[in-house]
C-alpha cells in the first residue's frame, strides 16, 4: 500500500527562507498520516494475506446464488476476523504491523524527495506535448517505485512471515531486528528480496496502464463540451486504478505466496504449499489450479472449483 504525495504544496520563491521547517514538518505529517491508515487498514490486509497463503480455519458454509443455485461460501473478512480474534485476541489483528510502518515512513521519505526534484525539472520544460510530458512523468514515476520498493521490500517481507506465522503458530517472527537477524542468518541477504520480481513488475504494469488508459479516456472519449468534463476527468485516473488492480493481482499474490515459501513456516511448507523454485513456478502451479486471484475478495468467496487432470 503506498501513500499518495499528492496533497505536498509546490515550493515557490519562498523555499529558501522557510524551507526546512516547512518541509520537515509537511514530511512528519505525511509519515504520520500514512501510519494512521496503515495502522486502521492492517486487519484487512493480514486477511488478504493469510487467505492469500491458503489457510482456511473455518468451514465453508452451504448458500444460494441469486439464480437459486446452492452453493459453498467460505466465511468473509468478518467471520475470518472473528476467529483471529478468538485465537490471538484483538491485539492479534495488528500482527506485523511494525514493518509496514517503517515501510510506510521510508516510502514516504523517498517520494517526498524525488517529488521535488520532479517539480524543479518540469519548471525547466513546458514545451512538451501532453503524450511526451505523460511518457516522462510516468517514466519518473516508474523510477520512484522501483527505488522505493527495493528499499521497503524487505520490510514486506518481515511483515508477511509475521502474519503469517497464525497457520503454524510459529513465534519465529517478532519485531523488526529479530527478523533481521534471523532471515540473514538463514538466507542471507537474498532472503530479503525474495518475491521481489513480481511486485515489481506488478507495479509497473499496473503505473503504466493506468496512466495510459487514464490518458487516452481524457483525450478522446470525454467531451470538452460536456458541461462535467473535469470532474470526469479528476476521477478516471482513479477509476483506472481499481480496474487495473484486478489485472495486476497476480503478480501480487505470487510475490505474497514466494515471500513465505520455504522459509520454515508451516504455510510456506509441504503439505501446506509445495516449496516453488522461482515465482514463474509459483505462477504456473497457482494458474494450473485455477488460483490466481485467490484473496482478491473478502465476501461472497465460493469455494474454488479445481480443475479436472485429463
């Protein structure tokens, strides 16, 4: 989850002489702000995630579709939520926070500094066509993520073996330095980048469709004579966004699934999961069992229906 800087004011004359103080504190606010949300939206994520590795604690329940056909559902968020609790107790659904916060807070460092640099360099250019200026920005922005992913990924990774030890209720995951200390002991420094790849491209590829698709809705489909074209416009961006997502989930989850594989958790070990030898491998086996979008839901969740070996 990464946070927006959009709501950064852009710097003017009066930088050099307020500058420091201003910026430090528009930063701590930022950080601060970022924490709050991931701090309030953590529940759902350690969901996602646990759902995401396959761990099912509760048996499905016997519905009907709105077609009358009867069906399996396993339980939602709710339901999920209610058992965490029961297990570990409320404080329970926050484990794993802490790395997320302190990837939160180095993403936000990062971004905030690239920003303003990005802001300098498009002063100096405003001759450019709307196409190249979006290739450029979005080029610039591609930068920034892969920069700020390769610096938080191994605190994604520390965050995801900490939720999910809840399968095997293993205690080999704590705080931050402990997890430090452990993966490089046992993995070096490898182990801190493992299902990197496919977040990455993941992010890539969702960046670049968005903004293209978000560019070219603008340009050719709505109407500089429709009374609402800008609000329109503010909002297909963000449309996009969502849309998007679900093309790019599985990149994520694969990088979720390789991040606790063959770690010596249970849920990243036989007969949880098979011990994969790249994501690519993770990905075929997850396609080959029809579960690629696998946690991309927290309501209404069918049992899957695997396919038949010919």
């Amino acid at each position: 989850m990464m946070l927006s800087q959009e709501n950064i004011p852009p710097q003017g004359e009066y930088e050099e002489q307020d500058e420091t103080p201003t910026g430090g504190n528009m930063e701590a606010a930022v950080v601060l702000l970022g924490a709050g949300m991931t701090a309030a939206t953590h529940p759902l994520l350690y969901v996602k995630l646990l759902i995401q590795v396959g761990h099912e604690p509760l048996p499905p329940t016997l519905g009907t579709t709105m077609f009358g056909r009867r069906v399996l559902y396993l339980p939602g968020f709710f339901s999920y939520a209610r058992h965490i609790v029961q297990v570990d107790g409320k404080s329970g659904l926050f484990r794993g926070l802490s790395p997320r916060i302190a990837s939160i807070a180095i993403s936000t460092v990062i971004r905030t500094k690239t920003k303003k640099t990005a802001k300098l360099d498009s002063k100096s250019d405003n001759t450019q066509t709307p196409l190249r200026k979006l290739m450029k920005e979005t080029s610039h922005e591609m930068l920034v993520q892969c920069l700020s992913r390769i610096a938080t990924h191994p605190f994604h990774v520390m965050s995801v073996r900490c939720m999910a030890q809840f399968v095997g209720r293993e205690v080999k995951y704590s705080g931050i330095l402990s997890s430090i200390s452990r993966i490089f002991k046992e993995e070096g420094v490898a182990g801190f980048y493992v299902g990197l790849m496919p977040h990455v491209l993941g992010e890539v590829l969702f960046l670049w469709c968005c903004n293209l698709l978000a560019h070219l809705i603008n340009t050719y489909a709505v109407d500089d004579g429709f009374s609402q074209a800008s609000a329109v416009r503010s909002y297909t961006k963000f449309v996009m966004g969502f849309a998007v997502s679900i093309l790019t989930y599985p990149f994520m989850l694969v990088a979720d699934v390789m991040a606790v594989n063959n770690c010596g958790l249970t849920a990243g070990l036989p007969p949880h999961s098979p011990i994969f030898t790249s994501w690519l491998h993770c990905w075929n086996y997850l396609s080959h069992k029809g579960l690629l979008f696998r946690g991309s839901s927290f309501f209404s969740r069918r049992v899957p229906v695997m396919p038949i070996n010919n």
